[in-house]
C-alpha cells in the first residue's frame, strides 16, 4: 500500500515568520477574584427560597439565583413589559449562560424551581382536554358545512347562476369560526425559530428555550450563521 502526503514542506523563512498562539484567555473569572453574588438586589419574596435552597443543595448561590430568575421571568413575561421610560420598552425575557464543574447538581437546581411551572403545565393541560376535544369536533362539522357551500359557489358560477346568497352565508359561517383552545407547552429544548415563532404566535403565549447542555441550544438550527428568522431570547417570549 502506497500513501502519498500533500504536506508542503516550508522553507526555513516561512517557519520564522510563524507566530505562536496568544495566551488564551479564560471564559471564567478565579473564584477569589468574583464578586459576591447580588443576591440583597433581588426581591424579599426572591431570596429567601434561594438562601434556603443553597442552604440545602449546596450548589453556588449563583447558580441557584440564576435557575430561580429564570422561571421567575418564564411566569410573568406574558404578562408584563418592562419600560425604563415611555420609549424604552421591551419584554421581562432574560438570557442565562450557566458554567458549572460536572456534578454540581445543575439539574437539581432547575428541578427544584421549574417544579411549580411543570406541575401548572400538567394540571392545566389535563384540565382543557375537554374542552379541546369538543372544539376540535365543533370546528370539524364547521369545516365541513364550509367546504359544503364552497363547492355551491363553484357550482353556480359553472352554471352561470348568481352566489350571492352562498357568499353571504360563507362570510357569516367565517365569522363563526369556533375556537380551538391552546395547551400550554413552556419549556422548549430543542427547538427551530420557526417552530418557536409558530407556537408564540398561535399557542401560548410564553415558552423557555431551555437544556441542560448548552451544546444542544447553541449546535442547533437555530444557531447557524444564516437563520431564517430573527434571534430569539434563550430564554423567554421575545424577539
């Protein structure tokens, strides 16, 4: 077996005009050159389940306060904006960016304060079943009665007669179009813009893009150097 190498031997000018690589530089401070955590500039109701979770898991008073801020916004950004003055508004989403050593009990974390969210999610999801069920029925029979009088107007105009009592019982049946309600679906992992944009628009009204590997948000789709949409907050309802 023959093997045949295209590496170009350089000439001794080339290799002295090869610099070396800088220093690189850390993405995280040394622990002993961080500041303290905030944690006095959060509201009362806020830190107080925060101190007594970090009390309990141990976990970095940073990390905790992150996980807690972040189903905080995911609860009230549908809600409320948020105007620094009447020019400046935009919506409470936020974006977090968490590094931690490998058994720091992230997950635990997110657990522990995303519990609340994903209990209401459930309970509220079994709750509308009904309801979805029997609109989704009602908009079948609309559906019907609605392609039943289009395929009179086509009817007509082959026949060379006069619509007008079909286009008018077609713009009243529009009007009366029954509602589909929408179940709430929170916490996105891996998720395209579009799919993100459709259920915003369509479904509820808030969502969290949302994982325990920052490999799995920032590798996808969504992340490449040509996205068909706008950004999208990593966490949160805007755009």
């Amino acid at each position: 077996m023959h093997i045949v190498s295209n590496t170009t031997k350089k000439s001794p000018e080339q290799t002295e005009n090869i610099k070396p690589w800088p220093a690189l530089n850390p993405i995280t401070l040394p622990q002993e050159n961080s500041a303290p955590y905030p944690l006095d500039a959060l509201p009362t109701l806020l830190q107080a389940p925060i101190k007594a979770y970090q009390a309990y898991g141990q976990q970095p008073l940073a990390l905790v306060a992150c996980s807690a801020l972040a189903n905080v916004s995911l609860a009230c950004q549908s809600l409320a904006n948020v105007g620094r003055d009447k020019h400046l508004v935009s919506p409470t989403s936020m974006y977090f960016l968490m590094v931690a050593n490998s058994g720091e009990r992230k997950s635990a974390v997110d657990s522990a304060f995303s519990t609340a969210a994903k209990r209401w999610e459930a309970s509220f999801r079994q709750e509308r079943e009904p309801q979805i069920k029997k609109a989704l029925s009602l908009h079948n029979a609309w559906k019907v009665e609605r392609d039943g009088v289009l395929n009179q107007i086509r009817r007509a105009a082959v026949n060379g007669e006069d619509p007008v009592i079909h286009k008018a019982f077609l713009t009243q049946l529009d009007s009366q179009e029954p509602v589909i309600p929408v179940r709430p679906t929170l916490y996105f992992e891996d998720a395209t813009h579009e799919a993100l944009a459709l259920h915003l628009a369509h479904g509820w009204p808030t969502a969290a893009l949302w994982s325990d590997e920052a490999g799995i948000v920032l590798g996808s789709h969504s992340m490449q150097s040509n996205p068909r949409c706008a950004p999208w907050k990593a966490e949160g309802r805007g755009a």
